[in-house]
C-alpha cells in the first residue's frame, strides 16, 4: 500500500469536487505543500481567517450564495470552534467541508488512539456531534474527498476530512 | 443617539434589492421593519453576522450586502475586521448598532463600552470607508451614497434601545426561512 500523500492529488480531488474557494488558517503539517500551492493556483480563490470560526460562517455564507468551498485549518482550530460547528454547521444544516490537519499524528496510527490527548479526542467529539469524518493517510483515500464533499451538499451537512500525514 | 428601530426603520425606506444579514435583537425588529426573503438571519452564533455577510457578498459580488452587526457581537469576532477588510468585498456595508451593552443578556455593559473607537478599529484594520452617525438625519441624508459606494464600508451607528418588538428565535434561526432565502437569492 502507498504510504505517502500527494498533495497534488489532494488538490485535483477538491477541484473534482466543484470548490474553487478555499477558507483557510495555515496549519503547520498542511500550509507548506497544500495551503502554498493553492495560494499560487489561479483556480482558487483563498480568503485567510483571522480564526477559524469565521471559517465555519464564511463557508455557510458562500453555500446560501450557491458557491462550494473548503476550510482549510488545523485540529486546535477546530476543537476551538465548537460553539460554531454545532450551532451554524450542524444544527444549521450548512454543508461546511473542512479538511483538518491532524498534526502530531503518528503515522498508521488511528487518531483515537494517538498517545496526544488534543488528536484523541478529536474522532470521538465528532462522533457525538454526528459529523462525518474521513481518515485521508495515503494516496488510496484522496478518491474520499469528492464524494465526501458531494454527500455533504447533498444533505446540507458538514464533514471533516482529517489530514492524518504530512502531504508531500 | 437614534433610538435602533427608527435607525433601522430609515435604512428600510432607503433599501432596495440588498442582502441584510442581523443578528440579535436588530435582527427582531428588522423581519418586522422590512420583511423580505434576503433578509439573512441565520447567523447561529454569537459575532458571526459579519463573517456570514464576507460569504455572501464573495459569493454574490453582483449585490450589496448590509450587515447589521452588534457591538458585543462584533468584540466577540473582532479579527473579522481583518478578514473581510483583506477580502476587501467592494459590496460589503458593515453597520455597526453600538449601544454600549448585552442588550440581550441583560443590558451588562460590553467592555470598554464608551471607549473603544470601532470606527478607529474598522479603519486601521482597512476598510476603505467609514462614518459614525448619532443623528437620524444625518444618517439618512447619507444612506443614498453610502450604499453606492464602493466597499468594504463599516458604519458605526450610536443607537439605543427603542420599542419593544417581540422575540423569536426560532424564526431567525429557521431552515424554512434559510431555503426560502437561498431560492429568492439565486433569482435576484
């Protein structure tokens, strides 16, 4: 099995996917080889958060506009924007797609049981929130994302798809 | 200082075809004060009325978006003044009712209340134009221009309370009224 992530495979799946703006707050495991790339892409549009709370609503506001798009943040973020993610992302049915930098992970490690408390919990809080969430480690679960992001328009519900390595 | 309703009651009659995303207890007397299906008011959480308005007026540059913002609320997202002024939504008005309190939570002053410049924050920040009102008549003898001009804008608009319009949170934060306010947008 192919243990690296491409980053540019992450890049042509979210194409794939219909989104042409990207929400983001750089994240250390993710800004170098996806969040840089993108900036420089002229197929996207970036809009950088101060905090990605903002995030959450700025994405809700783009899918009553009828455009797609993806929060590009880290872990710490997310868990710092309960308040947000329950109340405009779940209870308020908006499609938000986040994709999660998990950094710190182990690699092939599962983030349930990473020996990091911040990454542990992170799997099952999304549980009890009824978030669908994804694992993307390798080169075989980038095919994830688009239909991911598509169930999640689909339903008018948000789902996190958590970066679980690096992106070369 | 403009009692809120009347202030909001003079933007009704300059407005035409505008998104206006409220919150809190602007967002009460606005549904009555002009009832419409781009009026926004599905803002969730506490400070996120602004960043809501960045997605709608990146989403739909071809219409001006008014957000009527709270001063508590926008002390809770402070840093979306300089997301949007970097997004520099050239449709985006930012108006600000500033009371000086929670006045939904119990009329608790908000910190810093009297002393903060929001129209210095705005400024520094980056937006390309701001303006502080305290009398209607000013307020409205600016409105016509105000939303013509290029954005992003922020309004600082000293207001208090004034009659009383009844609570309905259920409304404001309705998925019926969300659709319903998707479909008028994607036919605006």
């Amino acid at each position: 099995m192919d243990q690296t992530l491409k980053a540019d495979e992450i890049v042509r799946e979210v194409k794939r996917a219909g989104i042409r703006i990207v929400v983001a707050l750089p994240d250390r495991m993710t800004s170098e080889h996806l969040l840089k790339p993108i900036l420089r892409n002229p197929d996207f549009r970036v809009l950088q958060v101060c905090k990605e709370d903002e995030g959450i609503s700025i994405c809700s506001g783009l899918y009553c506009a009828d455009q797609r798009a993806l929060l590009l943040i880290q872990y710490t973020g997310l868990l710092d924007s309960m308040n947000s993610l329950s109340r405009i992302a779940v209870e308020g049915q908006n499609p938000v797609c986040m994709m999660v930098g998990l950094l710190g992970k182990e690699p092939g490690v599962p983030p349930a049981q990473s020996k990091r408390y911040g990454l542990r919990i992170v799997v099952p809080i999304l549980d009890v929130m009824g978030i669908e969430h994804h694992l993307i480690e390798s080169s075989q679960d980038v095919s994830k994302i688009a239909p991911a992001v598509e169930r999640a328009y689909a339903n008018s519900m948000p789902v996190a798809l958590l970066i679980g390595r690096e992106p070369a | 200082m403009m009692k809120r309703d009347e202030c909001l009651k003079v933007l009704a009659r300059h407005r035409s075809n505008e998104i206006v995303v409220a919150v809190w207890k602007a967002a009460h007397e606005w549904i009555h004060i002009s009832p419409s299906d781009l009026n926004y008011t599905f803002v969730g959480a506490m400070g996120q009325g602004a960043s809501h308005a960045l997605g709608l007026a990146v989403g739909r540059p071809d219409k001006r978006v008014i957000v009527l913002d709270g001063d508590g609320s926008l002390l809770m997202n402070l840093g979306c003044l300089v997301t949007i002024a970097n997004a520099a939504p050239r449709n985006l008005v930012h108006c600000l009712c500033e009371n000086g309190v929670y006045e939904t939570n119990g009329s608790v002053a908000v910190p810093g209340a009297g002393r903060v410049s929001f129209t210095g924050l705005a400024r520094e920040a980056g937006y390309a134009k701001v303006y502080e009102f305290s009398l209607l008549e000013d307020w409205d003898r600016a409105l016509d221009r105000i939303l013509k001009e290029d954005g992003p804008i922020f309004v600082d608009l000293k207001v208090e309370m004034g009659e009383d319009y009844p609570e309905d949170f259920r409304r404001l934060y309705s998925i019926q009224h969300r659709e319903a306010f998707r479909r008028a947008l994607k036919n605006a």
